[in-house]
C-alpha cells in the first residue's frame, strides 16, 4: 500500500511540474519579459506627442497625454493634453495603456517593471502584474529658436500673392511656427473674397508676425523672410525674449516690410480671330489657341490671349483632334477669352498682365462672322456665321 502511494505522489509531482511551468502565468500563457517600452521618448519643446508605442512582439499600447505647469505645487492635479506639440516649460505625463499579444500576459510582471525613455528617470511605475504605466517627465525646454531646425525646415518664404489682376489679397496666414497679419499700402479695394488690387500702383505689405507659444524670435536674421515677386523683403533682427513678472516679450523682429513692383495692365493689341473659317467640309480651328498681334493672329507662343471655342451645333469628331463643319449649318462660336501676362521688358516690373476689363462690344473682330459681339463682364466673345454651303457633289 504505501509503494501504491509513493507512486501516486510522483506522478502529481510530475503532472503539476509540467502544468505549472516557471515562464509562464495563468492559463499556460507566456510571462511579459520585454520591459523597455519603444516609441515613447522623452518630450522636447515643438515636437509632436505619439498615441501609440511601437508595437512589439508581446504587446502593443496606446499612449495618452497629461500635464502640470513648471513650479506648480505638488498637490496639483494633471490636466489633459489638447496642444498639438510640447509647449515649453512643462511637466508631461505618459499613462501608457499596454495590451499584450496572444499567448502573453502581465500575470507576473513585478511592480515598476517597465522602463519608458532614456534614461528612465524619474522612473515609469506600474503595479503588480498590470500594463497601465505611467511615466512622468522632467520639465520641458525653453522655447524653441525661430531659425533653427526643429525637425522640419525652417520656415522662411511667406505665403502672399504679388499683386496682380485677379491674384488673391492675402490678409492673414498661418502655419505651425507663427501667425501673421497683412495690411496693404495702398488699400486695396473691396473686401474679404472682394478685395482686389488696382492697376498702376505700388503696393507695399506691412505684415505682423507672432509666434506660436512653441517658438521665439531670437537668433532671427535680419532680412530673414522671403516673398515671391517681391521686390524687396526686410526684416530686423530678432533679440532674445525676457519675462519680467507676468509679462513676456517674445523679441519680435518688428514688422516684416515687402515692396511689390507696381501693378500695370497691358493694352490689348490682338484683335482679329482671323483664322476662324467656317466652311463645309472644313476642318474646325483648333481649340485652345493663343491670340497676338503678328501675323497670323492664332497659335503662336508669344501671345496676349488665349482662347478655346464651343460650337453650337456641335461638330462631330472626324479626325484625331478635331471636326469637320457639316454643310447647310448655322453655325455659332462661343469663344471664351483670357488674358495672358508677359515677362519682361516692361520698365522695372518683369509680370505685367493684359486686361479684358472695360473693352467695347466690337473689340474683337472675326472676318468670317456675320457678326461678332464681346462681353467683358463674361469675358465671352459670340460669333455667329452665315449657313454653310451644301455638301460636295
């Protein structure tokens, strides 16, 4: 009897070694060994927070962000984060919510086990066998300099339109490093999507930039900032910012100054669509064309115009490109005009635009045409010719 019970303790001790492997937790799966938790660093002035670690072969996490303001007291309780990038002069806290993988698990996981950043410290905790880690960091920087690199390239040109006919009168912008604010000199007329500029005059644009909360001026170079077609472009140099009490100053680098070259319209000279015949079994012109003053009037590269023509009728398609008029028709074509610019040799402003406004009904001429009439609120030009032959015999 007791060589039957001897045995019988053997094989529980057996059975219980097996079933209750020293690697694994509960319910046969793996103990989480894998402590240093990857893609989640220590917070810097400007940069965007993650939501979420590099996942590993044991887990995954998502990553949520709180806060305390430098200096605050202890007792202040965290707030949660709704800035898009670290702000300067902050406490940052990490509460990383780990999820393990199949077969994984945190049954096991001593407490403070997990590491965040390097070096981990202050120290991320974690209770016994849980994957809610909280990390909190030091305080983060100062504010960034303007000028320099914070991961991405500095941002110098600033995104305003030359004054030209029909350009868009930018008022006020904006991007991840500063605000700014534009008035122009002259006004410009209307306002809103209305505001437009004026012909035979020089603009210049007074622009006011702030930094976001992230950045300051210091270390900004003077004449630092750049505006396509702009004469010129200036700007003082920026100083570095003091505190004194509750008030900052961000070292502004003043006012940025642009001078544009003056806003001229040229006089249209093309005038005769003389290129436009419409016969039957003739080929239709090409649409779109380009309209000058040489001769001929259409299809050349230095033009004032362009144009592209509907027919009504229609014209079936005969050939790759184009149709052929159909006799016994009436044809009318609907030509709508715009003006072209033209670099170059025009005093000091190297882009000067033509201009369809104000021009009278019988501008433009078309031979061809029984008649001819043009709109300049449309910009549209109506020709109407006489009924085409019968076909060939």
């Amino acid at each position: 009897m007791k060589r039957y019970f001897t045995i019988i303790l053997v094989v529980m001790f057996i059975f219980a070694f097996f079933a209750c492997d020293s690697g694994s937790g509960g319910g046969g799966k793996t103990v989480i060994t894998l402590a240093a938790i990857p893609g989640v660093t220590h917070p810097a002035t400007g940069e965007i927070p993650v939501n979420e670690i590099t996942p590993t072969h044991q887990y995954t996490g998502e990553v949520a962000w709180t806060f305390i303001p430098a200096g605050s007291p202890a007792t202040t309780p965290p707030e949660t984060m709704t800035d898009t990038r670290f702000m300067p002069n902050i406490v940052y806290i990490a509460t990383i919510t780990l999820k393990p993988r199949d077969h994984y698990t945190f049954d096991g996981v001593p407490e403070n086990f997990f590491t965040v950043g390097t070096p981990n410290t202050p120290a991320a905790t974690n209770p016994k066998g849980s994957g809610i880690v909280t990390r909190r960091f030091n305080v983060t920087g100062d504010r960034l300099n303007f000028a320099d690199k914070t991961g991405e390239a500095p941002i110098s040109e600033l995104p305003i339109f030359r004054p030209a006919q029909g350009a868009r009168v930018v008022t006020d912008f904006s991007n991840y490093q500063f605000t700014g604010k534009v008035v122009w000199d002259p006004e410009t007329t209307g306002s809103g999507a209305n505001a437009a500029f004026e012909p035979d005059k020089e603009y210049t644009a007074v622009i006011t930039l702030e930094p976001r909360p992230t950045h300051t001026w210091r270390g900004v170079p003077a004449n630092f900032f750049t505006i396509s077609g702009a004469r010129t472009v200036t700007n003082p140099v920026g100083n570095t910012y003091t505190t004194s009490g509750t008030t900052t100053n961000l070292g502004a680098p003043g006012q940025v100054h642009a001078i544009f070259y003056k806003f001229q319209t040229l006089q249209i000279s093309a005038r005769t669509l003389g290129n436009i015949v419409v016969k039957t079994g003739e080929e239709e012109p090409i649409s779109p064309f380009i309209l000058s003053a040489t001769n001929p009037p259409l299809y050349t590269l230095h033009g004032q115009v362009k144009g592209t023509i509907k027919w009504i009728p229609s014209i079936p398609t005969t050939g790759p490109y184009t149709g052929k008029f159909e006799p016994e028709k009436e044809y009318r074509a609907v030509i709508t005009l715009e003006a072209l610019t033209t670099e170059g040799g025009h005093g000091t402003n190297p882009i000067v635009p033509y201009s369809l406004a104000n021009l009278p009904t019988d501008f433009f001429s078309v031979p061809e045409a029984a008649t001819a009439h043009f709109d300049s609120s449309t910009s549209i030009l109506t020709a109407i010719f006489p009924k085409t032959g019968p076909a060939a015999p």
